[in-house]
C-alpha cells in the first residue's frame, strides 16, 4: 500500500476520533493530496498553522521533569494550555502526572505535538500525528537534510506523510517555537520574560529568536506574540508562516531572518496580502557574503544565492530590510509601539530637546539618513519671541530655561503640536534612572501633549541604559526609542511603509504565456550557448522593443556585391556573432559607404585568424541624449529578473545597477529608474532634453515579459547599448545566453 492510501486510511480514523468530540475535520482532495516538492503547488497551511500556532491541547513527547526541556513545559502549563505527556517509559511525571504511551493513547484531541525525539523518531511520531489528527507536529531533532543522503531520505518520508495528511511540521534542524502571550514555550530557548505585543518573527537560524527577544525587552522595544524556527523547512516554510501570520489577528508586524526563499511565488503572494492588510514586514537576508553563504548552507541544508536579487525583489514587494537583529527590532518598534492610526509618513519631523549637543547631533544624523526635520517657519516667530537666545526654531535646542520658565516648555509643546508643517515629534533626553528627578518633569508634560494629538510622539534615551519608568509611557500612546540611531532608523521605516504604494507586489512569472526558444542553431562560445546577433535582435523586436537597423552580410557573399543598406550612414561594421568585440578589434565605426566592402574584408580576415564567425552587421550610427543598459537573467533564485544601469562610462565609474523582478508593472519600471534620478543623469542637464522615463519603463516591462515568457530556456540577456534617441530607447546591440535543450522546455517556466 502507498504511503498515500494508507495515510487517507488514517484520515478516516482521524475523522472519526475528532467526530468523538464534535469537531469533524473538513478534509478533501486537496488535503490529502501527496506533495514531495515544495515547489510544487499544494493547499494553504492556513488552518492548520492556527491550530499548531494556538493550540488548545499540546503534547509534549520524550519529555520528563529531569529533562533539559522540563522548563518548557512548566512554562506552557503555568501559561494556561491544556498539556498531556507521551512517554514511553515513564507511567507518571512532573510530581504525579499521568503519560499516555504513544498518541494513539491519548484520551483527548490534540493541536500540536512537541517532540524531543531523535531523527527515526520524529518520522514515527509525525505518522502517528497525521493519524490521530493533530495540526501538525513541532520538532527540534538534527540528522535530516542538512546531514546529507541518509537524512535526506528521512525527511522525504517525514515530508510525504505530512503533506499527504495535511498537517504542519514545525523544523526540522531548529530551535521550535514560542507563543509568548499563550506562554507557550515550546523550544530549546532558555526560559526568560518576554513582553507580549504584535511582532511575529519566523527565522532559519534558531538561535535568532533569542536575540530578537532579547533585543525586544529593552525599555520600550517590541512586544512578541509569535516566534518561529522554520529550520530545514522540510514541510512548512517561510511562505506557509508569512500566509497565516497575514490573517492572525495578534500580528501587526512581521520579522523575518531568511536564507532561502524555496516557493518565491507563494511567499512574494502572501507578502503583497500583508501589504494590503497594512502589515509591515522587516526582513534580514542573510548569506549575503560568500563566506556566509557556505555557513548557511552547512547549517540547515539550505543553499543561498545572489544577495543582490533578495534586494531587489524586497524593494519590489514592500519589504523593508535590516542587517542585524538590533536594527531589526529598531525598524520594527515604532511599528508595534504606535498604533496604526499614529503612523506617519514622517513628511515634518520635530526634534525637541534641551541641550545645543543633541540638537546638533540630531541635524547631522538627520541629514545622513535622508531624514525631513523641516524648518518649521510657522513656529520660529514664537520662538524668537518666547525662548532665550532665539535658537533655531527646529531642531530645537530649548535650552535649561524650558524647565526654569514656567509654562515655556507647556508653550513649546502647544505650539508645536499645532503646527501643521511637522507630523512627527521626538524628545532626546538621557532619560536614564539617575536622573528621573529632572528628565521626569519634561517627559511627563510631552506625555500629556502626546495624549491631545492623533500625531506621533517618540521618546529618545540618548545616555545608555534607558530608565524603567520610561515604560509608562505607553501609557499614553508615546513610544521610546533605542538611542538616536535607533529611533530614526524606527521613524525611517514607519515613513518608508506608509509612504509605499499598496499595489506593490511581485507578479507571478506564471502570467506571462511562455515562448519557444528560437530554432536557431546557437554558438557555443566561452560564456555558454550564444544566440546569433540576429536571431537576438528579432526576439528583442517581436517582444515590443526598438532595435537599431541591420543588414547581415553573410561569409559567402562577395566583396563587390556588398551594397549600401537601405538606411542612411556613417555606419557601424562589426563581426555580428561574437560576444565581445572589442577584445578582437571586429568593430568598425564611422564607415562610409564607399568603405563598407573594405570594412567587411578587414572584419573577415580577423574573424579567419581567431576562428571566429564570419558573419557581419551593418547598423547606422546613431546620437542619442546618453547610454542605458538593460539586462536580463531568465533563473535566478528568485525567478526570472530585468536589471537596468546607466550606459557607456558611467557602468564603470558609478558601479550602481538596479533590478526588479520579471514580469514588472509599469509603476514598477518607473520606481526602477527613480533609483537613478539623484545622479541627475535622467533629468534636462545645460540644454540637453531629459531622458523619457515613461517610455523607458515601458522598455523594462517589455524586458520584463521577454525575461518571464523566457525563462524556461533564457540564461540572460544583454540589451547593451540601448541608446536613448529623440524618438525613444533603441537597442542597438544584444547578446543572448540559453541554456542547453535538455535542460529547457519551451512550454514552461523556471
């Protein structure tokens, strides 16, 4: 019997016992469809996630009031949660309670099953789990994929029974999990105290949830609902947590630390739900140096690819990102501190403080992170007329007198407040328990005007260790930051979410029809299987995009029959099948049409002496406002993607080069080409036109459908130069990589 019918025999059991306590489990064929590739498509985990994420009944299996897990389960029974035990040698535990011998035993349903069991014993017990109808089961046992063939297998079979009974597996290779207002503490986490509140956290390195954590119960921080370890993956990943944690009510924001993304398309689908949903999500890509990379990949079993691309499809999808845990709770805190309503675009930032030292450092940090501390002109008159010394009305230095001067500091926070050019406040202090007598005073007035407005108000400790009773203040809705850093990279991200366009989503490459790979033969040169220069112009044509001019002068024509074309020169002459050129001098500028027989004769006696092809383009040439590249990569880890960079010298002297990935929206090519606009390069320079944004986005999306009706057989491509002329982007050369037929299919994306 396969491992398929007999798992649909244990459903009708699992049917049956649920039927017991009248709960009847809504099973159907997709459910009990079987799934080994997690690429392959398969039902939400929805369901089954909210009961193994907030279970009413759990069972902890192996686990005995001398184990190192003893804490764990003290912590989940003091938490409230319905807990059994499963041991196999044990009758009683923990001062007298019973154990049952295996679930099959266990006199009550079951949500979510804790094991502490060895590799072997996980797979029994996640047979046993499907059988029984529990959610899912959440492991910590190593010896699975990231051991290599023999561990490979036995997650395959663990894999197989989960997904053919429609349940979650919670690892393997990770640390567990944690439901921090349910205090439920199922993971090899030390047991401390974690504030509750609305950030979730699913990372691949377990010992990250610690550190977030950690980081989140400094004064003010984060409050944690959900944390999870998604180790190898080997059932349920990142893209299944991120899908649930979109419709759980108790997550306003989400953290991710990734390696690996393995189903691009379901987790870029349930990152644009939690865009629309108004979530916010941080996220740490890590493996982004080499070096990195190879840890990853020896720690869960994962293997990491270009950095660069997580970049650019977070920035396509709305992720906001960070580089380490504290400035992921950084990012994350005002988030979870502020409710939504309080959430700005940061458009008039009010920096607020009593000391000429912190006004200053805060003009400067300000103006390194892009941060708008506007003037605030409406207020500055007050200010000369009320605060000794008149100093600059923002950032303002209000000086010792704001505590000296009755009512100048209520006055300050009055007139601020109504102030309609600053949306956001922020108080630096040092705010520390040493000197809670004087700082005391001050915040306790801005927490009173915090509570007239519907604007934000932020609190900075900039001395160390804030003090404890700065707690309080989320009392009155105002939130503390981490230092000035840490606030304004808190303020950074809170203006980056609401000001990002809710459509922003990465589109799914299975949209776009495929395509055929062209049924020319290729050149096998030293980058791989080139197409010819015509076979790549045509394909770049039939996709919507300009080319240049050519006429091909084939080897077998002779010199005298070599005629003008029937555009008008000077003419470029070059070797039309060689990947690069210029390393052979087989690019010929400027010829005339008297010279092209010449030209053409000069070009084949190259191509003779370095064995190349003799087949030769012949294009105009033509003067445009400046140079664009546009390239394409058909498989990236991701999937398909378009990048863009500024043509001619500016490649190499600005090193800059953007993307996104295939197939991209219009708003998306003009997003793209935004990252450029500081450089100026794009804009009216001393009497030369700008550059048309609009049809030079429309380039990247016809890039963008070739690269996602491609990628089943496209390497990449070259667009390289595309020269922006008075009538528009024109691609005047292109080299196309493919990749071999047995590894392609022209009906079907990567």
């Amino acid at each position: 019997m396969t491992i398929e019918a007999t798992l649909v025999n244990e459903l009708i059991y699992r049917e049956k016992k649920w039927a017991e306590y009248g709960e009847i489990m809504d099973l159907n064929d997709a459910d009990r469809r079987l799934c080994l590739d997690g690429s392959s498509e398969r039902p939400s985990q929805r369901a089954a996630l909210k009961r193994l994420l907030n279970p009413r009944t759990v069972a902890f299996v192996g686990v005995s009031e001398d184990s190192k897990y003893a804490a764990a389960a003290r912590r989940t029974m003091a938490g409230g949660t319905d807990v059994v035990f499963v041991h196999p040698k044990r009758s009683h535990v923990f001062d007298g309670i019973k154990t049952f011998p295996d679930l099959a035993a266990v006199d009550r349903p079951v949500d979510n099953v804790f094991s502490v069991l060895s590799a072997h014993g996980t797979v029994e017990l996640v047979r046993q789990a499907a059988a029984t109808g529990a959610a899912g089961v959440v492991t910590i046992a190593g010896g699975f994929a990231e051991q290599g063939e023999e561990g490979r297998a036995l997650q395959d079979e663990m894999a197989a029974v989960a997904h053919a009974a429609g349940i979650s597996v919670v690892g393997p290779n990770g640390i567990g999990m944690l439901n921090v207002p349910q205090r439920l503490n199922l993971a090899m986490l030390t047991a401390f105290e974690r504030r509750s509140g609305g950030l979730s956290a699913v990372t691949h390195s377990g010992a990250m949830l610690g550190a977030i954590a950690a980081a989140g119960w400094r004064t003010g921080g984060v409050g944690l609902n959900l944390l999870i370890s998604a180790g190898n993956e080997a059932v349920t990943d990142v893209a299944d947590y991120l899908d649930y944690l979109v419709e759980d009510e108790a997550t306003r924001v989400i953290a991710l630390a990734i390696e690996k993304i393995r189903r691009p398309e379901a987790f870029f689908a349930a990152a644009h739900r939690a865009l629309e949903a108004g979530k916010p999500i941080i996220a740490i890509k890590m493996g982004r140096s080499a070096r990195g990379a190879s840890m990853a990949a020896s720690h869960t079993g994962t293997l990491t690819g270009d950095a660069w691309v997580y970049e650019v499809a977070f920035r396509q999808a709305g992720i906001q990102t960070a580089n380490e845990i504290d400035e992921l709770v950084d990012r994350a805190q005002f988030l979870e501190q502020l409710p939504e309503r309080k959430w700005t675009p940061v458009n008039g930032l009010a920096v607020l403080t009593q000391t000429g030292g912190f006004a200053q450092l805060a003009s400067d940090l300000g103006d390194d992170l892009g941060m708008d501390i506007p003037d605030a002109p409406s207020v500055q008159p007050w200010v000369n007329d009320n605060v000794p010394g008149a100093p600059l009305a923002n950032p303002l230095d209000a000086t010792g007198f704001a505590s000296s001067i009755a009512g100048l500091w209520e006055g300050i926070l009055r007139e601020y407040t109504a102030a309609e050019e600053l949306d956001t406040f922020i108080l630096l202090s040092q705010h520390a328990d040493w000197d809670e007598d004087v700082a005391r005073k001050v915040a306790d007035l801005y927490l009173k005007a915090a509570a007239g407005t519907e604007k934000p108000f932020v609190i900075a400790p900039l001395a160390g260790q804030p003090g404890r009773w700065l707690e309080e203040a989320a009392e009155h809705g105002v939130a503390v930051g981490n230092g000035l850093l840490g606030s304004f990279r808190g303020l950074q991200t809170m203006a980056n979410f609401v000001r990002t366009r809710p459509t922003k989503r990465v589109q799914p490459t299975s949209t776009i029809p495929p395509i055929p790979r062209p049924s020319v033969q290729p050149i096998l040169v030293e980058e791989g299987l080139m197409l010819p220069f015509e076979a790549t112009m045509q394909l770049l044509s039939e996709s919507g995009i300009r080319v240049a001019p050519y006429c091909m002068v084939p080897a077998t024509t002779a010199l005298g029959d070599i005629a003008a074309p029937d555009f008008p020169g000077p003419y470029v002459v070059k070797l039309a099948d060689v990947a690069h050129r210029t390393e052979h001098g087989a690019v010929e500028l400027g010829v005339t049409a008297a010279d092209l027989a010449g030209a053409v004769s000069r070009l084949r006696a190259i191509a003779t002496r370095a064995g190349l092809p003799a087949m030769v383009a012949i294009q105009p040439m033509l003067k445009g406002r400046g140079e664009a590249f546009v390239g394409i990569q058909g498989n990236s880890e991701l999937g398909p993607l378009v990048a863009f960079g500024l043509g001619g010298v500016f490649v190499e002297v600005l090193n800059r080069i953007g993307g996104r990935l295939a197939p991209l929206t219009h708003e998306d090519g003009l997003e793209l080409l935004e990252e450029f606009a500081d450089l100026g390069i794009l804009d009216e320079f001393r009497g030369r036109p700008a550059w048309d944004r609009d049809e030079l986005a429309s380039v990247l999306v016809d890039a963008g459908c070739l690269a996602a009706s491609g990628a089943g057989w496209i390497d990449s491509i070259d667009i390289n130069p595309l020269i922006i002329t008075d009538d528009g982007p024109v691609a005047v050369d292109g080299l196309t990589l493919v990749r071999d037929a047995d590894r392609t299919s022209g009906s079907s994306h990567v």
